[in-house]
C-alpha cells in the first residue's frame, strides 16, 4: 500500500479489525520513510458493474464517488461515519448482487437519495439540490416541503 503522504510503496499494517457491519476490514499503516500513519479499508468486490451514466457513456462503479457525494451532504450535520459507511455499503451490496453488469447511474442516485432519507433530511435536501440539478431558490421551497409534509405523515 502505498502511502498517501510521501507516496512510499514501504508500509506496514499495525492494526487490523473487521468494521462494525463485519463488511470490511478496517488496517491502521505506518509509512516506513516518513511514518506517518493513515487507514486503509479492505472489501469484497462480489463483480465488476458499469454504471451507464446520461449520454450512454459507461464507467466502471466507483464507490469513492458516492463516499465523496455523501459525505459531502452529510458535512457538518452530526451524521456518523459509521451511518454513512453503512449507507454506502448497503448501496454497494444492492449493485453488485443485482445481477447486473450495468446499472443506469440514475438507479443509484435514487438509492442514495433514499438511504439519506432515513438518515438527515437536510443531508437529503443537499444531495437533491445537486442530483435534481435545482437552479432557484423556489426548487429548494418546493422540494423542501415535500420533505416537511412527508415527515408530518
């Protein structure tokens, strides 16, 4: 592994342990030249999907992507990386045991959007605001009282 600090191919594991949904191995490293230390996390990757993005252009599934958007709308609001991490593995799981060897980005949009649903409504609405491309002040208005009415239900 290489180190994220001084690019140093030289790194040793000093602590290994499953995460808290036993999906993943979680290793603290050390760098050998600079010592700096970071964590590395280990998954099963059950295939390999293509996510079939607007314009029919193709990609492989990148998980750092959705970690990055979520993360993103979860900034600042108090939701645990632990919620988030589940989050997105649950996310990972539905695709790769789909049965799928592509899946339309706009499926896994949606997963997301359902997923921070249940976690924070106002990470919802920021995820939305940049999924559903919202351009005015009145896009928010109306999507955030959707959310409103929804919660009273």
């Amino acid at each position: 592994m290489r180190c994220p600090f001084c690019a140093n191919d030289d790194t040793q594991v000093k602590d290994s342990r499953p995460t808290e949904d036993a999906n993943a191995i979680r290793r603290r490293r050390q760098c050998g030249s600079c010592g700096a230390r970071f964590t590395t996390f280990e998954r099963v990757q059950l295939r390999e999907v293509t996510i079939v993005k607007s314009g029919d252009r193709r990609e492989a599934f990148d998980r750092s992507k959705i970690e990055q958007s979520v993360s993103l709308a979860c900034r600042k609001r108090g939701v645990s990386e632990e919620a988030i991490d589940q989050l997105i593995s649950g996310i990972q799981r539905q695709v790769e045991t789909a049965g799928e060897p592509e899946v339309p980005s706009h499926r896994i949009g949606e997963m997301v959007m359902d997923g921070l649903k249940q976690i924070d409504s106002v990470a919802y609405i920021r995820f939305a605001s940049v999924y559903r491309d919202f351009s005015e002040a009145k896009d928010f208005e109306e999507f955030a009282s959707t959310v409103a009415d929804a919660a009273k239900d």
